[in-house]
C-alpha cells in the first residue's frame, strides 16, 4: 500500500541527503522492498543505483553488507546489472570498497552483451597495479581466459589486453604464463607494440615542431 502511495520516491530522496544512520535505515528498506520483484524496477528507476555505490564504497562494514545484498537482487533484471556494472567501475579506485569482488561475481552470470560492455573497462583497469591485484584476489584471471576462446572478438580483444598487464606485472605473471601463448594474445601483443610505435612517433613529431616553431618566434630569439 505504501508503495503505491509513492514511497519509493520519498525513500531515495532521505537515502541521497540523509544522515549516515539514515542511509543504513533507507539502503535496508529499499532492499526489502525489492526482494519483491515488481518493485525492482521503480527502486532502480528512482535512482537509487548511484546511492548504493556510495554506500558500498564508504566505510561502514553494516553500509557494504547492505549494499552488496541489494545488488545482487537489483542485478536480476540484465538492464540493471550492466547498470551496477557501469556504476561499479566508477569508483573501482576504492579498492577496498568491494566493488571489484561484486563486478566480478557479475560478471560470471552475465549475459554475452553485458560482458562485452564492462570487458573494455576491466582491460582499462587492469593497467593500475591496486586494480590487478583485487582483480586476481576476486578470482578474475581465469575468467579472462577463458574469454580468449569466446566467439565474441570484443571479448577476446579487452581479455587479451587485461592478460598483458597481468603478465607485465612479476606477481601475477605466474597465473597468467600459458595465456600468453595464445594467439589472440600475440595479436593484441603486436597491436598494442604499433600503437605504442605510433604514439612515440607522434610525440616526437609534435616536439620537433614546437622547437622549430619557438626557434623561428622572435619572442624566443
């Protein structure tokens, strides 16, 4: 009956500007109210995504918990999971907030389409060495090879990048050594040679004409 009075509403505006006794209060509410799946949706679409990425990102033990059951009920409607996927991978850089654990076990269930969607944004991430090791710690390494033998060439591309700079890193490169013997790996190896190739060409180019244009400026003479 509350729901159809327009509580959700009311609910995700004292989750956004609440107390942080509030936001524990709302964040549990607004679960339970989802565990009913037609208030899945009207949950969602109040905006309450964001705010539980907050919640899982602060540093209340109780908030994470909280957050981490409720994810998991939002996450059965597909267009919600890349949504808490997306969200996710914003505030991945809170390596202890748990939201690399939680992506990955999204990832494991997700459909072809929301794989190919955060694949480009695990590959990114896997360049910082906080992100690797929460990656390896949440059990993401074997996923991404197994991705190597997807029929999805996306997949296979943002895998084989992520696998380099596992491989780059002397802790991991252990996990990773027979992968590297794959060929989408030597291709992406060799793609990412020429664009490193390219760049360094470019930079040099850039810096031969801005000294070339500060010799020839009569400020600079």
């Amino acid at each position: 009956m509350l729901v159809e009075a327009g509580v959700i509403p009311a609910l995700v505006d004292l989750f956004r500007d609440g107390d942080e006794k509030a936001k524990l209060l709302v964040g549990n509410a607004l679960g339970i109210i989802s565990a009913q799946t037609e208030y899945i949706r009207p949950v969602t679409e109040a905006g309450s995504i964001p705010l539980y990425v907050e919640l899982l990102s602060g540093r209340d033990p109780m908030g994470k918990d909280i957050a981490e059951d409720v994810f998991c009920i939002l996450a059965v409607a597909e267009g919600n999971a890349v949504v808490i996927a997306e969200e996710l991978a914003l505030c991945f850089c809170f390596r202890d907030s748990g939201a690399i654990p939680l992506m990955v076990e999204l990832v494991r269930d997700g459909s072809l389409e929301f794989r190919e969607r955060i694949s480009g944004a695990i590959s990114q991430l896997s360049y910082n060495e906080n992100d690797r090791e929460a990656f390896c710690d949440s059990g993401m390494i074997p996923i991404l090879i197994d991705w190597l033998e997807d029929e999805s060439e996306e997949l296979r591309d943002n895998a084989a990048e992520a696998l380099i700079k596992f491989s780059e890193d002397q802790k991991h490169y252990g996990r990773v050594r027979e992968a590297m013997e794959h060929p989408v790996v030597h291709s992406m190896q060799s793609r990412l040679a020429r664009i490193r190739a390219s760049h360094e060409l470019m930079v040099r180019s850039m810096r031969r004409v801005t000294l070339e244009h500060l010799a020839h400026d009569p400020h600079y003479s």
